[in-house]
C-alpha cells in the first residue's frame, strides 16, 4: 500500500504542476507578452475561469501527504516552516493580484495588481522548484527524522546546507523557464493576434534555453546525488522518464514551428511529468534523503501510517478523484474557447 500511495502522491504533485503550472507561467511572462494593461487583463482573462480550480491539486496534495506519510508531513513542515511560510504568502497575493484588479478602473491601480500577480507567481516558481531540489539533494535529518536549514549558508550544496545554494536555484530557474515556456503556450493556444505572436516568441527562445540548462541540471544531479541512478539500474521501465523530457522538449520545438500550439502545449506538458516523474523514479522508496546518512531517511516505510488506514483510505481517495476529474471535465469542456481582447466587459 505504500508504494500506491508514493504514486498517487507523485501523480497529484504532478498534475498541480501542470494545471496551475501555466497559471504561474502566464504571470512570469505577462510582461514580456502584454504591452497594455488590457492585454494583460486578456491574460488574466485566459487563465480566470480555471486557476482556483487548478489549487485544488495542490490541497489535495496536502491532504494526502497528511493522511499517507504524517512523519514525512510532520517533519517537513518543521524543517521548511520558513520557505512555507514564504509560499503560502505568495500565494495569497498571487490569488490577491487577480481578484483585486478588476475593482477598480484606473490604470495605476492595474499596474500595481499586475506587477503583484507577475512578481508572485516569479517567485512562487522558483520556490517550487528550489522545493524539490532540497528534497533531491536531502536534508540533514538527525536521528530522531529532526531537521533545520536556515534560508541560506555558504551556497554548497553538502557540508551545512541552507534552504537555497546554487544547486537548489538552479532547480528554482528551471522551473522558472520550464513553467513561463507552458504559460506561453497556454497562453499561445487560447488567444490570437498580437499576444498569440509574442507567445510564441517567448516560446522559440525558451525552448532552448531550457534544454541547456536541463542537460545541465541532470549532469550535475548526478555529480551529487549519483545513487540516484540505483533504481535506473535496477529497473529499465526508468527510461520512459528521460524519454519524456526529450520527447517534450523536441515537441515544443517542433509544433511550435508548424503553428500546432495544442501540441505544442501538450509537449510542454509531457516534458514536466517527465522531469517530476523522473525525479519520483530515482528516490524511490525515499521521500526525503538524509545527507546525513541512509539510516536517517524518510521512506514510504517509516513515514507512512498504519496498514489498516492506508486500505481503507484507498476508497474515499478513489471517489474524491472520481469527483474531481469529472469536475475538471467539465470546467475545461466549458471554458475551451479563446479569449480575444473584443471579449472585454
């Protein structure tokens, strides 16, 4: 039952990142594509009827971890209290930059709420992806699964690591480029014109950026951490992984080249499920590396609840998933259609 529920957890992490991926990534590149404050408040309007929704992933995230692994939730909301602390802020002013906006008609007042929800959503993507290079390159848990990083030392990923070294920021800038490249495709495959054009600029730049910067990444990973090739070793079924990653990256490159922005888009998306998905993969069983040794990692084993829990919870899981994706269904059914800037009320 652990392992279901690493996948299940795993997945949800995942489909978050996807869904409200592109959420974030319409803010990061709302400056670069918007040149007026109505162009913006088209971006706004592309991603109005489905961000919240989107979150929805991430709590029930949450709510899984608590259930499934409460050591891993425990301590993890110990040790990162501070980063956390720090996203749940942006968070709210991300939510603040969108529902704010529209209350009052006055450029001043657009620009300052456009620049909160761009800022934010900067921020809250290199967050996440500085997220899951701590848990990548492991944390320094003591022998009672007890953990403290202050934000940041001397910038090494080993010895007393902080919250942020160059090893985590570059995850952070990953994640950055990776999810402005699926905002800009999002916001490419739902808009025309101008905005659709300037999309997709940002996307034929990003793209190679991003496959540098990902060969990098992975070289360096495994300079760090290379027992993370162990479960590669050991099962081949690995290789689906990586394929994606370069499958999605070529995809982006190509269909963005023929005008096929749907594609494209779907391209970006298989590119982040591979790169989560891969990284799920290689820490298999772990779920938060010790740098102070194996003994002191948090697996599916030792972080999970009890057997009789996890059975039952299968269940109540499963209907709630049911519900939400015939939600999501619907929502996306009925909010498919472009936006234009003639739509504006």
């Amino acid at each position: 039952m652990e392992t279901f529920w690493f996948i299940a957890l795993a997945g949800m992490l995942t489909v978050y990142v996807l869904l409200d991926g592109f959420d974030l990534g319409a803010g990061v590149i709302s400056f670069l594509i918007a040149k007026t404050p109505a162009e913006r408040g088209l971006i706004l309007r592309a991603i109005g009827p489905v961000w919240d929704g989107n979150e929805v992933w991430l709590l029930a995230s949450g709510g899984t971890l608590f259930f499934a692994f409460p050591l891993l939730y425990a301590v993890s909301f110990s040790g990162f209290y501070l980063p956390l602390m720090m996203v749940l802020w942006l968070l709210m002013l991300r939510a603040t930059g969108i529902e704010l906006r529209s209350h009052l008609s006055h450029p001043l007042w657009w620009s300052f709420w456009d620049l909160v929800f761009a800022a934010s959503s900067a921020l809250l993507a290199i967050f996440l992806g500085a997220a899951l290079g701590n848990v990548v390159r492991g944390v320094p848990l003591n022998a009672d699964k007890y953990f403290f990083e202050p934000l940041w030392t001397d910038f090494q990923p080993n010895g007393q690591t902080g919250i942020l070294d160059w090893y985590t920021v570059m995850a952070g800038v990953i994640a950055l480029i990776a999810l402005g490249l699926h905002g800009a495709l999002y916001i490419a495959m739902k808009t025309d014109g101008e905005i659709r054009e300037r999309a997709r600029q940002v996307v034929k730049f990003a793209v190679g950026v991003l496959l540098v910067i990902t060969l990098v990444s992975l070289i360096v990973t495994v300079m760090i951490r290379p027992e993370l090739l162990d479960h590669y070793k050991a099962n081949i079924l690995g290789v689906i992984f990586p394929v994606a990653v370069f499958a999605g990256l070529g995809g982006m490159h190509f269909f963005r080249s023929k005008g096929r922005d749907r594609a494209a888009f779907l391209a970006s998306a298989t590119y982040l499920a591979g790169m989560l998905g891969g990284a799920a993969f290689a820490l298999y069983p772990n779920v938060l590396p010790a740098t102070t040794g194996l003994v002191n990692s948090l697996n599916i084993h030792n972080s999970a609840a009890g057997a009789y829990g996890l059975q039952i919870g299968v269940y109540w899981w499963s209907c709630g998933l049911v519900l939400a994706l015939v939600y999501f269904r619907y929502l996306y059914r009925t909010f498919g259609s472009k936006v234009t800037l003639a739509d504006r009320s």
